[in-house]
C-alpha cells in the first residue's frame, strides 16, 4: 500500500503472516501522552499510521 513516494507510510504481510509497519516513529512525541494502561518496551516504538492508510488497507485485511 504505497504510491512510490520514498516517504510514504506502508504496511505490508511478511511470508510468516506478520504484518510489517512503516510510519512515522512518534514515540517520544506521545510517549508522555499515552493511557495509563499502555506502555512502549524498550525494543518498541509508537508508529503512526494515517487514518486514510489503514482504511484502504481494511479489506485486505482478513477477519480472525
């Protein structure tokens, strides 16, 4: 799901069945932010991903 912009977000199935994310790393923009029941581990990041992105990716995106 891209238009060939190098810049663009993207998210895509990996063979094993993951789903590989590319956006923009905010973590420490939101990180203080966050609900209290969320936390970001040391290995993570908070991505974000536009609305838009993920709505045209719902249908290729199986249900359970």
């Amino acid at each position: 799901m891209t238009d060939n912009n190098p810049s663009c977000p993207d998210l895509w199935e990996l063979d094993n069945g993951d789903i590989a994310v590319i956006g923009r790393d905010l973590t420490a923009e939101y990180s203080r932010r966050l609900p209290a029941d969320v936390s970001i581990g040391h290995n993570e990041a908070l991505v974000v991903l536009p609305r838009k992105m993920l709505i045209a990716a719902k249908e290729d995106i199986p249900n359970a």
